[in-house]
C-alpha cells in the first residue's frame, strides 16, 4: 500500500503553525517572511522525517506553470538530436525546469498522439522536430499562447518560432568541395520527405553541379526504409550500377548505411569514392578513411532554441515578434574528400 501523501495542511496542524508558514519555509522564503529559526527548522527537520514531497499538479494549478518542457525530435537516440537534447537539458535545469523527451519518428500520427498528451499536462512549452502534416497543430498550440520553438525545420506559410541552419548554402558548398576536388560523377543520396531542409540540401547540390554542366544523380529513399531491409537493397543497386566518382550522403543515418553497403560491395571502393557527409558523428572522425562532414553548430542551435524558449515563458501572452535563427553549417574535409587521383 502506498503511504499518505501529507499535504501543508496536514504538516501546519501537526506542527500548530499556520500553513502560510509552511509554505513560506519550503519556499526558502522563511528569513524574508522573518519567522524564527526555531520554526524554520522544526518545519525542515519534520517534512524531511516524513519524506515530503510536493504536490506538483497542486502547484502547477495554482501557478499556472508547471516548469516541465517538451522536447519532440524524429529519433532522441540520433546522435544529433541527442546532443542537442543535452545541452537543452542542461540549461533547463539551471533555470528551474525539467525536459521529457520524445521521439515521433517523423510520423503525423504520432506526433499529435504526443502533442495531446503534453498539452492535457499542461506543460510549459514545446521544442519540437515537426513531422509534415502536424502544421495546423502547431497553430493550435499557438493559438493559446502555449510556448513553441520549432527546430531543424519550418513551415513556410506559417509565422512561428524557430532554429534553423542554412541547409541550402551548406549542401551547396559541400558538393562545391566535391567538384574543386576534382569528382565529376557526384551521386546525392536522400530520402523522400518534402520538408524544406532536405529539399534545400538537395537543391544546394543540384544548383552546384548544374553550375558546372555536372549531371545530377539522386538516389531518393523511402524515409520508413531509409534502415529496412528494402532500403538497403534500392543503395546496394544503385552503388553496383551507376558510374560514380563521389557520393553526397544527406543524412548521417544514410551515410552509416551507405559506408557499410560501399564495403561489402568492394573493400576498396570506399578508398576510391569522394565521400561527403551532412551531419558529423564520432564514426565519421574514426572511420578508415575519415569522413568529410558537414558539422551543424549543435551547442549554438541549444542555446538558441532555450534562449528563445525562456523569452516566451517569460513574457507570455506579450510576444510581438516572431524569432526566427538561421545559423551556418562548417564543412569539415577529411581523409574521404581528398583530391582524385587520376589513374
């Protein structure tokens, strides 16, 4: 059986103080409100001998807040997501509130399944990573003033707050680096989710190569296959039958696939192929050869995103401009990029 949960009341009659000075002491507000040390610590000495713990739905009902924020993403175990979800964490807790976390897995349905369950909690806000057809529901969440930050990617023709980096100049320039280094056959390997930070990486790639009369070859992946069975098999024919010189990955999830299908096919094909990655990962630091990646400000997109976060929860309801961050991509060239050699 469960024991008593003692209530302020409960605590106030057995001590024979008023619960005003209860409330006062567990609020660390004893020496302002000038009650006596002796009260002060009979209060602590008994709350911790009962074990008490607060009332949060009390508190939060009588507050208006319960310093509890939503972190959504497509997958909190990404190696970026979860990154990023640290950083947030951090500064969360140095200001008083705490972050669940959650994956939609870049699914409508279950986004809103997420999106309801926070809101009948009464959270204080949302980060999220927003699959395609949740845009009306971000609206919903706005329309009573429920603090939101979008991240990673936007809506278009919806006015909301968000972080973001400039995917197209970052894609442009890694495929740039491709072409200056002599690869002429670049193969732009994605998936098939029409949300505007994939379509801008594809359309950085394709603006580049055009520019230099380059045929573009694109290999679109079911986004529910990008780690099936089938979707491996699509980037195992594609890698077998097209004459390529360097491959442009658009995903880290994609290029983990790609290195270890490039392997199987031929140990040295992965030495003679110009790889490029967007989104840096341990793995790519460590791998034989080393992989060039296009490294996204992870800790700047955190601070960003609460800095945002904490000017909406504190001016509430008064919020006249819209805050919208594009920060900058760096490409970082290794071992897997290095100049072709013409044999």
């Amino acid at each position: 059986m469960r024991n008593k949960r003692h209530s302020i009341k409960d605590i106030a009659k057995t001590l024979d103080v008023s619960p005003t000075t209860v409330s006062f002491v567990l609020n660390g507000k004893g020496k302002e409100k000038k009650i006596s040390d002796e009260v002060i610590n009979r209060v602590l000495t008994y709350t911790k001998s009962i074990n008490y713990k607060p009332n949060m739905l009390a508190r939060s009902l009588r507050t208006g807040r319960t310093k509890i924020l939503v972190f959504m993403v497509e997958d909190i175990s990404n190696h970026f997501f979860s990154k990023i979800a640290r950083t947030i964490e951090d500064i969360a807790y140095e200001k008083g509130y705490r972050v669940l976390f959650c994956s939609n897995e870049n699914e409508d349905k279950r986004s809103r399944d997420l999106l309801n369950l926070f809101y009948e909690r009464q959270v204080d806000g949302f980060i999220i990573i927003p699959s395609t057809g949740i845009r009306d529901d971000i609206r919903e969440l706005m329309k009573n003033d429920i603090p939101v930050v979008l991240f990673d990617r936007f809506f278009p023709d919806l006015d909301t707050h968000y972080v973001v980096i400039d995917n197209y100049d970052a894609s442009r320039k890694a495929t740039r680096h491709l072409i200056d280094n002599g690869y002429q056959n670049i193969a732009f390997v994605t998936t098939d989710v029409q949300q505007v930070q994939m379509l801008d990486r594809r359309r950085g790639y394709t603006d580049a190569v055009a520019q230099e009369g380059l045929q573009a070859t694109v290999l679109e992946i079911p986004f529910g296959d990008t780690d099936s069975g089938s979707g491996r098999e699509l980037m195992r024919d594609f890698f077998r039958n097209k004459e390529l010189d360097a491959v442009y990955f658009s995903t880290n999830y994609l290029t983990r696939s790609g290195l270890e299908i490039i392997k199987e096919i031929d140990e040295k094909l992965i030495f003679q192929l110009g790889i490029v990655t967007f989104d840096d990962n341990e793995l790519f630091r460590i791998n034989t050869p080393t992989i060039s990646a296009v490294a996204q400000p992870m800790e700047e997109i955190a601070q960003e995103l609460m800095r945002i976060m904490l000017h909406l929860l504190k001016q509430k309801n008064s919020v006249e401009e819209t805050m919208q961050v594009t920060l900058s991509a760096e490409l970082i060239p290794r071992g897997s990029s290095l100049a072709k050699v013409n044999v």
